[in-house]
C-alpha cells in the first residue's frame, strides 16, 4: 500500500501569466534539487484536467524506503510552501491520505520530525542508507 502526498489550491480566478510562471519556477527548482532521481517528486497536474476553481493541484507518491521518507517528505513540502507563498490568496489544503498537513505562517508547511536529524538517521540506518540526502 502506497501513501501519498496531495496538494491543491483553489479560487475564483484563474492563475495569470505572472503567476503561471512563478509555478513553473518553483517547480522547475524543486526538479532540479530532488535527491533522489529514482523516486516520485512534485508533480503538478494539468490545470487543463481539473476540477473548477482548482488552480494548482498535484500528488507525490512517498517512498517506501524509510531512510528517504523524510528528506523526500520535506523537501515536497519545502516546495508545496514555496507555491503557497506565491499564490497567497488562494485557499489551499495540503494532505497526505487523511491527514492534513498544518500550515504556519512562519515555518509554512511541515510535518512533526521531518527535519529531526535522529529520526532520520535512525530511519536511514533501518533502511541501509548512509543518511541525509541533499
């Protein structure tokens, strides 16, 4: 059974060019700085497929090896808050199956212990990895 990570953000009207850019910016960073190119990263959907008001939406699949849960957790989130700041007056909602990612204004979005360095290497050992990516 796979868990995965959904993101998407709605409003009344639709992204400008401004805006479009700036999401393909974000997305084009996070591309290039995923640790794992074997592994499922952020994936904007088609805006063209969805549903009315949705402006961007998107899902990342976790990965089943624990020593890169959090370093992929993070750095998708890292990234779903980057796209949050750019479209501020949209109404977004971050989940991972039935979970709801909190949002804060400072730290944006996180998830208790994504950036804790003992469970990641305490997770990375129990997979056989040599430790934090990236």
């Amino acid at each position: 059974m796979s868990v995965s990570l959904y993101y998407n953000a709605h409003r009344a009207t639709p992204l400008t060019e401004t805006e479009s850019a700036s999401v393909e910016r974000v997305v084009a960073a996070h591309m290039a700085s995923f640790p794992y190119a074997d592994e499922e990263s952020l994936y904007v959907w088609d805006p063209r497929s969805s549903e009315p008001e949705e402006i961007v939406a998107g899902s990342t699949k976790m990965p089943f090896d624990p020593g890169r849960l959090m370093p992929v957790i993070a750095h998708v989130l890292d990234s779903v808050t980057e796209l949050r700041r750019a479209l501020p007056d949209a109404r977004w909602r971050v989940h991972m199956d039935d979970l709801d990612v909190p949002w804060d204004e400072a730290e944006g979005y996180a998830l208790a212990g994504m950036r804790d360095p003992d469970l990641i290497a305490e997770l990375a050992a129990a997979s056989g990895e040599d430790g934090v990516a990236g």
